[in-house]
C-alpha cells in the first residue's frame, strides 16, 4: 500500500525504520533498500525518502556507504567499549608463542572446523573464473609459456602497474623503485635483513601478528613492544622515549589495519612517525598489506607517503586481496634497494613469472579495483555483522576494536577468561581462534583473542559466534566464582 505524501512524512519513515532497526527485524550490517528502491516501492519522492535517511543517520543508527548505499549500525544500545591501549613492558620479550601458533596453524587442515583464526579472503570473495582467464592469457604472452627466469627485480609490467596504484596513496613511485617478492612476509624479511644484524633491537607495536615476531626472533633480534592504541596505532610519546633511551635499528609498523587490533595512524601521526624515524636516522619497515581494504571514502596514505629521505621500507603483496596463493608482493626499499636485490638475488634469484603476469594483467584492465570494491563491500558488511553478535552473545564487559578496514576484530574479555582455554575448549565444537597470546613475547593478552571476519555471512556462522561466547561467559562465571 503506497504512502501519501504528508507534512514530516520522513520523519515517520525515520521512524518506522527505526523501529525494524531496534525490533532487530534490520540487524547490524543489513543494507536498506537504495534511495530509488523505496521511491519506487512506497510511492515516496526523492526528497522525502533522503531526508528519513540523514534523520537516521543523524541518530546514529545507520551510515553511507561510498557507491554501495546505507547500511545500519549497531545500535547505541549495544556498542561495546574500544580495548584499552596496550602496556608492555620496557624490556625486550623473552617468551615465544611458537607451539601455540604451529597448533592454530594445523586447524586449517580440518575442513569442519571454523577459522575465526585466520586472516584471509574466502574463495568465496576471490574473482577464481577470472584468475584462471588471466593465467591462460599469460601462458600465451609470456617467453616460454612463463617458464623461464625472470629479472631479479621483477616483472616490469607489473610493477609498473604498481607504481601507477601507489598514486592512490599519494606516492611518487616508479617501477625502479620497486622489487617483487614471494608475499609481503618476504617483502618484510627482505627488508629486516638488509637493515638489521643479529643482537640489533627492532621496535614493533603490541600486540603484533606472529608472523613478526616469529621473524624477527628467527633473524636473532631484541623485540621492543611499545605501547599501542587500537584506534591510532602506536602511541608517539612512547616511540619518542623509546627511541632516546634505547638503540633501536630498526622499527616495523603496520600504519594501516593493524593485525590484530585493526588500527590505523591518523596523517599526522604518520608524518610525525617519518619525521622522528628520520631524526634519529632509523628505518621503518613499512607492512600496508591491508590498506587497500578501506572502509572509508578513500584509501589511507602511508608513512611512504611522506618518506624523503629513503628510510622507509614499504612492502605490501595481493595475498590478503586477490589470490593468497600466488605468493605475490613487493617492496619500495628506498635508499636500501641494492641491498634488497642482493638478498632476493641469493636467497631466491627470481619471482614467478606466470603469477607476476596474472596480477600485472588484473591491475592494468581495472579488474582489480573492481574486485577491491566488491570485496571492501563484504568485508565492511561482515564487520558490522560479528561486532554485532559479539555485542548480543559475548560476556557482560566485553571490550571489541572498531576498524575501519582489513580482517580483524581484537577482542578483550574479563581478566578471568584466558583465551587458550577459550581456544581449547572451542575447538571441540570446530571452533578455531587466535589467542592473544600468540601477539606478543611478553606475559600479556591472555584474556584478548583476535577474530578474522574474512568468512561469509550465515546462520551458521552466527550460530558459531553464539556458541563462543556462550564457552567465554561459561568460563567467566566458573573463573569468577572461585575468588
């Protein structure tokens, strides 16, 4: 039945979607019907439908979306406090996580199992019919069907195309300033080896991906956790004293999309950062594996971005976008380059041609930025949907990050919940997750967990994430009521 036109008619469509929102008939992360939709539906002018959704909007109950549409947020009501900014300890982390994190690893290799643990598009969210097009295509093109040794600094094209993508976030790059590499973790390897020895320090934020500090212990080096806040990323002041009271060599920075706590720096935290770095003549080493996956208008600058002197080490790689198994990234090392060259020559003499191409071929006929839209879409709409459910099953308390892009949710329970038990206990229900502990060398995060939202919507899923939390309050209550 059409709607009449009436005096404030959008203020009582406000009103009774307002009321959907807070009955939960539209949840978290649902999409409204588009501006026309519902136009052409209720018999509504343009105006009219417009002006009920900026009331919502200014009730904070839903958000734009660019070139998607409005999505609803998670009701006031059930907003969950921002984890607490971290605190480590000024000295260097002796514990490793290692049998922790080989046992979470294993987990992938049960297909009944739900990986909240691990960070990585679905094959779901992967253009897979299009890859397999881009491979023929490139067995046609290249010298030997692609199977011959490439130069040591690359696929040309492809990081021509890469040097014409960092234009997005504001960087002057050229394709001699970049070299390829099997990933970003390679890129990162690459980079600490060529700027750091054995007994060096390396200062990094806290909590960190494992991958990192696995690396970093492996390459024999002082690990300098400093204080992190999940919304801004490293806290300056304590970058600032770190760096007059200790001889750190080198710092490693996640700018964008922290993993795990999805933090991002401001511009300005970024410039100060490049600023400081340059001061003291220290490098960074840059991973922005995840700022393509902005949910913002625009894609986030880096510290490269305001880099002048050559001391960052920017790596980055397709393994969290496009295709993980292809195994492609790359690094701008700056003033190191031909000490990365070295390295990639000894250590691996080519990149693969064949995969190199495919991911060239994507980025040069926009398919690329289609797909990053697609899948920036999902992964926002996912966010919203487990920041929701964790609000309605998790313990009274409960503490989650709010990213704005990536995979991953930082969870903080009460201090009575360790989440190794958690894990343990979930994965007789096929529950996999990533205990805090697995993000730092100290004795902290015991009751923090990381959740990748990389998996697709469903019932099941939710179900999955009440079950959790479900284990969480369980373990709370029984913890509690032995003080």
């Amino acid at each position: 039945m059409n709607i009449k036109s009436k005096p404030f008619l959008y203020l009582k469509i406000a009103d009774r979607l307002e009321k959907q929102i807070i009955d939960e008939v539209l949840k978290a992360g649902d999409k409204l019907p588009s501006v026309r939709m519902l136009c052409r539906e209720q018999g509504l002018s343009m105006n009219t439908v417009t002006q009920a959704y900026y009331e919502l909007e200014s009730r904070s109950l839903i958000e734009t979306r660019p070139r998607s549409g409005y999505y609803v947020c998670i009701p006031p009501i059930k907003r969950l406090a921002i984890p607490e900014t971290s605190n480590p300890s000024a000295l260097n982390g002796l514990l490793t996580p290692d049998d922790l994190v080989n046992k979470v690893y294993l987990d992938r290799e049960d297909p009944k199992n739900t990986l909240f643990s691990l960070g990585m598009p679905h094959d779901d969210f992967l253009p897979i019919a299009r890859l397999n097009k881009g491979l023929m295509q490139a067995m046609r093109s290249l010298p030997a069907s692609g199977t011959s040794y490439e130069p040591t600094q690359g696929n040309e094209d492809l990081r021509r195309e890469i040097a014409k993508w960092s234009f997005g976030w504001g960087a002057d790059l050229t394709e001699k300033d970049l070299i390829t590499t099997a990933g970003c973790i390679n890129a990162i390897s690459y980079a600490l080896m060529a700027v750091s020895n054995p007994g060096d320090t390396i200062a990094i934020e806290s909590p960190a991906y494992f991958g990192i500090l696995q690396l970093a212990k492996n390459l024999g080096l002082n690990v300098l956790e400093l204080p992190t806040n999940a919304i801004t990323g490293i806290e300056i002041e304590a970058l600032k004293k770190a760096l007059d009271s200790n001889k750190i060599k080198v710092c490693l920075f996640v700018s964008n999309f922290n993993n795990p706590c999805g933090s991002s720096m401001p511009d300005e935290h970024k410039k100060e950062v490049v600023r400081l770095l340059e001061h003291y003549h220290v490098p960074l080493i840059e991973d922005d594996i995840h700022g393509d996956l902005y949910f913002s208008n625009n894609r986030p600058t880096t510290c490269k971005t305001y880099d002048e002197s050559g001391l960052v080490l920017y790596c980055n790689s397709i393994s969290k976008t496009l295709a993980p198994g292809y195994r492609v990234g790359w690094i701008a090392p700056g003033k190191f380059k031909e000490q990365v060259m070295k390295l990639k020559r000894y250590h691996a003499l080519s990149s693969a041609p064949l995969t190199s191409e495919v991911v060239s071929i994507f980025l040069k006929n926009g398919r690329y930025e289609n797909h990053l839209r697609k899948l920036r879409q999902s992964l926002y709409h996912n966010s919203r949907k487990y920041i929701g459910a964790i609000a309605d099953y998790f313990p009274e308390g409960t503490r989650v990050s709010q990213p704005q892009g990536g995979y991953f949710l930082w969870v903080e329970l009460d201090k009575a919940v360790n989440t190794v038990d958690l894990y343990q206990q979930a994965m007789k229900q096929h529950i996999s997750i990533a205990p805090g502990r697995m993000f730092t060398l100290q004795a902290q995060f015991d009751h923090c967990m990381r959740l990748s939202f990389g998996l697709p919507w469903t019932s099941a899923l939710e179900k999955k994430l009440q079950q959790l939390g479900k284990l969480a309050t369980n373990i709370q209550r029984s913890s509690l009521a032995l003080v």
